[in-house]
C-alpha cells in the first residue's frame, strides 16, 4: 500500500494511542518497556487520562505489517519516533510519512547517545537518552509528551473556534435541538417531515415562530454541518433496505463540548460507539 493512497479506517484522532516508531529488535526492548510506557502512564496518571504507548507489532489483528503501521500511524495522538547509533530505514520511512502527513505538534523524538544526526536530519530536535539508563530519562520524556499534548490541544481549540466561526443561526438552532444526542435519524420523505415536526412540538410547540418552516431550516443547517464537518451520516445496509443516521463527528462533540452540552466523559463514549467512517476531527 502506497501512503499516498492509503484512508485509514479510523477518519479521526485517537485520543488514547501513543502510537512508537522504532526498532523491534530486542536490544531496544528496554526503551520501549521502561522508559516510554513508564513515561506514557506517567503522563496518564498526572492527567487522568487514558493514554498508551504501542507499537504495530503488538495489533493481534491478522493483517499486513505496513497496513498496521499506517493504520495506527495516522491517527495517533502523538508519533514518538525513536533515534538510533545503528540506523533503522524502516524508521526513518514511518518518520518521513509523519512528517509529511501529521502536524509536528503531535511527534516527539528520542535518539540514543551515540546516535549522530545525518545531514538531511541535523535539524530535528530530539531528547537524547542513555541505553544504560534508560530510566534516568522518563521524567524528561514525560515532560515532552506534555508539551506535545499541551500544544495539540491549542491547535485543535483553534480548529473548533473556527468551526463555530462559520456556523449561522440556524445551524446554532439546530445544535441546541440535537446536540443531546449522539445519533440521529432525518426522514425526508413520507411522513418524515411532519414527524419530525411533532417530535419538536414536545418542546418549541407554543412558540409559532419557531416551528414555522422548521423541517426546511433544519435540514438546511444539517447540509452546513455536514460541510463543516460536525455531523456524519453513517449508513448500513439489511437486503434491499439501507438503514442511516447522523452522527456528531469528534469535531461536532468537541463544539458541544464548548456550548456545554455535553462533557468529555460523553464525548469519549460517543467517539467509541461512533463509525469509524465518520470520525472527522480535521
């Protein structure tokens, strides 16, 4: 599979993986099991967060070895490279496709001591560590992850500011009516349109104003929402019938999450119920 080509199944950020660039001989065992899980579940426990490291090698799922790094590559939270004396081209290609496709707010890198920059890479910054002692370096490293997770987290407030930047009125009045629920079904057909009528009657039926024209409205801002890149349809199909429902993407839950309509522990549980076809967050 060629990276240039290759969608991975999952659309959005994964907000638990720490997904490890590095070699699998077992002369490195040491880096990965002390100093970056330790570092890693560090983080986790300062923030209460979920988060872990992993690498390719440990997806039980019986499929291709580059699909595996390209799957778990691409939507990491954060790609830790790992830097070595002995130059690994398997690394240095995974770290080339990072840096061409994921923004280097999500990348930390380490290099061994003896490790010496070539002339294409003299210009990284990376933490440098002891393979004798590699637990002398995880506070450091935890530091890093932070920083990375820290710096993610202002660019992703950025991206939800302007999606709520480009939202009009009516899209706002049509978050503030869906946004309780994950998922949601819009018929436009047959009794569809009244249907949906009755069921905001049950809170908006004494204002006129507001019911006037509302299917239309709705499904407008729907339209919109879906250009942003807030909801998603996700669709199955049963013989001849084809099932579908909209789905608030990680980007729509993370604005729901801003106008305080849900929290982090419900976006958390719509992202791991969610397809992953529409899990857009960029």
């Amino acid at each position: 599979m060629y990276p240039y080509d290759f969608e991975p199944s999952n659309k959005g950020i994964n907000q638990e993986d720490i997904f490890v660039v590095m070699p699998l001989a077992e002369k490195y065992k040491d880096v990965f099991n002390i100093l970056i899980k330790n570092a890693t579940s560090q983080v986790a426990a300062r923030r209460g967060i979920t988060l872990k490291a992993f690498r390719s090698d440990l997806d039980p799922r019986t499929m291709s070895g580059w699909i595996q790094v390209l799957e778990h590559l691409y939507p990491a939270q954060i790609v830790l490279g790992v830097l070595t004396e002995e130059t690994n081209a398997n690394v240095f290609y995974e770290l080339g496709i990072a840096h061409a496709t994921q923004p280097l707010s999500r990348q930390v890198l380490i290099g061994e001591k003896a490790y010496a920059p070539r002339f294409d890479t003299k210009d990284l910054i990376f933490m440098r560590y002891d393979p004798a002692n590699v637990a002398a370096s995880i506070d450091e490293l935890a530091l890093r992850i932070e920083t990375a997770l820290d710096t993610w987290k202002y660019e992703s407030e950025l991206l939800i500011r302007r999606a709520i930047a480009r939202l009009s009125p009516f899209d706002f009045e049509f978050v503030m009516a869906w946004g309780h629920v994950a998922h949601f079904a819009v018929t436009t057909s047959g009794d569809g349109p009244e249907n949906y009528r009755k069921i905001l009657e049950s809170q908006h039926g004494g204002d006129k104003d507001y019911m006037e024209g509302v299917f239309k409205r709705h499904c407008e801002a729907m339209a919109r929402l879906g250009q942003i890149g807030l909801i998603g349809l996700d669709t199955r199909t049963e013989g001849k019938t084809v099932y579908f429902s909209n789905h608030w993407t990680d980007l729509g839950n993370l604005v729901l999450i801003e106008f305080g309509i849900i929290d982090q522990e419900e976006r958390r549980r719509r992202f791991k119920d969610m397809s992953k076809a529409i899990r857009s967050f960029r």
